[in-house]
C-alpha cells in the first residue's frame, strides 16, 4: 500500500459482462448470425473499474455510486475479439447522489469524479465536489461549463472535447484540460504526449485505467506531466487484453 494516502471516486458504476463465443452459421429466418456463447467474464466497470485499478495500484480507494444494478453485456466472438453487439440493463432507474458533505469529501487525499452522466450526478453535485475539495480530477460525458471550472484536473477524450470545444478553448481551462487521443496518446497544454504503437485488442475500460494511474502518480510526484506520461502507458498496456482488466502495480 502507498503509505495511507486515500481516493474516493464519486461517479456512475456497472458490471461490465462479456459473453465470448463463435458463429459459424446464419440464421435460416433473418441475415444474421447464430451466437453460440462458450464463456461469460464479469467485472466491475466504469466507477467500479477506476476503484479496482486504483486498488491495483496500491492505494486505498471508496466508491460512491449509484444503489440499482447497471449492466453492460457485449457478446463477442472468441477468436477475433469482435463484438456483435452490446445490451444496457438498469440506465432508467439511476438514483441520484446523496450524503456529499464537506467533512466526508477532506477526509480524501484526492477525488475522481467517474461521470458516465447516467443520472447519478448532477451538474450541481460535481460542483459541490470541485468548489470543496482542492484536489478533484473529473472525467464527464457531461458537456463541460462552469460546473467543472474549479476542477484541479479534467480528464476527457476527443469527442467530448469536440462536443464542448466552445468552452473548452478558453484560457480558464488552459491548465487543466487532458484529451485522450486514442493511439495517439493525450493532448496537454497543446503538448502532445505520444505512445507506442501496440496491437489493440479492447479499448474497454482504457479511460479509467487511464484516469487511475493519473491520479495515483500525482498523488507520489506532485508532477502533472509524469503522471500523464505513466497513464498513456497503463492505458496501451490494457488494451492489448481482451475484455475490462486492471493495470498491475509497478508498470510504470
């Protein structure tokens, strides 16, 4: 354990479920494939995956989520890894966040904020986060606006930083802003920090290994930029995994 520092994750949490199996022939009533399942692999996802990759890390980590059961089930073909198809149970019925005080959130060393804007979080609920704790790192589906502004770190992909650009280019976010790339590594400061070229095999899940392995090394160095360079390397790590699958300790 790294001495006893302490994260807590606020955010959406489901079980990430993978039915692997084959199709070798099509359905004899409509042009699709018949999957046969072989193996079915569950494990925690989105809050749940940054929780347990922050665990793998060494540090101790709480999860705040919401009380109903999420699930995310992708059927997958064993050999190629190619998914079919995916199916989301339990997104009507997310309850809201509830018991955020002051005292609960200082009793951290740092905050992730896990928003898969399922309905768990509001707006007005990260806020409350960002304006009470000094050390808060949001990833959010959510389109960005003052809600977030006194974020220590935003950590957000592409698309969403496409989707919230009208903001995002001003000098209030300069500091702050992390865009994940892909396999093109991140984007900080307008510096792009590349990785290594690896054989993809599931981008599940990378963005909160990703999100994991930022906040911990912050929390050892204090050094935005070697914690951006350590998470590009848990990110390419797991991606050459199949399914949802946690970063080992001592990989950066």
């Amino acid at each position: 354990m790294n001495s006893e520092k302490r994260i807590l994750v606020i955010g959406d949490a489901c079980n990430d479920e993978f039915v692997y199996g084959k199709c070798t022939r099509l359905c004899p009533d409509a042009p699709v494939p018949v999957f046969i399942p072989q193996e079915i692999v569950t494990n925690g996802g989105m809050g749940k995956n940054v929780q347990a990759n922050v665990k793998s890390l060494g540090y101790k980590c709480d999860l705040i989520c919401q009380s109903n059961l999420v699930t995310k089930t992708r059927y997958v073909d064993e050999k190629t890894n190619h998914t079919f198809l995916r199916v989301d149970t339990g997104e009507w019925s997310v309850d809201r966040v509830k018991g955020l005080t002051v005292e609960l959130l200082n009793s951290y060393d740092a905050i992730i904020v896990s928003d898969y804007n399922k309905g768990f979080l509001h707006e007005e609920d990260i806020e409350f986060v960002c304006r009470n704790h000094p050390l808060v790192f949001i990833d959010t589906k959510k389109h960005i606006n003052q809600f977030c502004s006194k974020a220590a770190y935003i950590k957000i992909n592409e698309i969403e930083y496409n989707n919230s650009k009208d903001v995002l280019e001003s000098d209030e976010y300069f500091d702050n802003l992390i865009v994940t790339l892909g396999d093109k590594g991140c984007r900080y400061k307008r510096v792009l920090f590349p990785v290594n070229k690896v054989e993809v095999k599931d981008m599940s899940g990378a963005g909160d290994t990703f999100m994991a392995a930022l906040v911990c090394t912050y929390l050892k160095t204090q050094d935005i930029v070697q914690s951006i360079e350590c998470a590009n390397v848990c990110a390419s790590t797991v991606v050459q995994k199949k399914g949802v699958v946690t970063i080992e300790k001592g990989v950066c």
